[in-house]
C-alpha cells in the first residue's frame, strides 16, 4: 500500500499552517464563558502533609550525603592502591 508523498514548499506549508490557525480560533472559547475567579474554590490541603514529605526528602539527601562521602574515601583509597599498583609494575619492567 504505497501512499502519495506531497512535497512541503513553502506555499504548502504556510497553507496548513493558515488552516490549523484558523482550527484554533474556531476552538477557542469567548471570555465571556470563562467561570469567574471569585466562584472557583481551590483544594485546601493542611501544612502537615507537606511537612511530613518534606522532612522525609531531607532526611534522604543527608542519608545520601552519607553515603557519598563513604563511596568517595572507598575510591580514593581504590586509586591509591591503583597508583602503587602501577608504581610497582613499572619499576619491575
């Protein structure tokens, strides 16, 4: 099933660019429709939750600074050895 390839010029594109311009204020609503600000009632949610969540991501990044410094002194001490390693190997050659 081969489909027709339509070659995009610029007449082309600037004639669907022209046509989905005008599907889009066709589509848009008048502001007249739009619900007053004053009559939209927003979900109240209490501090606590927010608070727990929040003490609970922080008490992470500390748990993970932790954990970071103990995986870095376990590389250095891994490019320390690496470096003897080395050492060692060139003097015997």
């Amino acid at each position: 099933m081969a489909k027709r390839v339509r070659k995009i010029t610029p007449s082309f594109l600037k004639k669907v660019i022209m046509q989905e311009a005008r599907k889009l204020q066709s589509e848009v609503v008048s502001p007249g429709e739009l619900t007053p600000t004053e009559k939209v009632e927003a979900e109240e949610v209490d501090a606590d939750a927010f608070a727990d969540s929040l003490e609970k991501d922080l008490d992470h990044v500390k748990a993970l600074k932790i954990q970071e410094r103990k995986l870095v002194k376990q590389i250095k001490a891994i490019r320390e050895a690496r470096a003897k390693l080395r050492k060692r190997i060139t003097k015997k050659i």
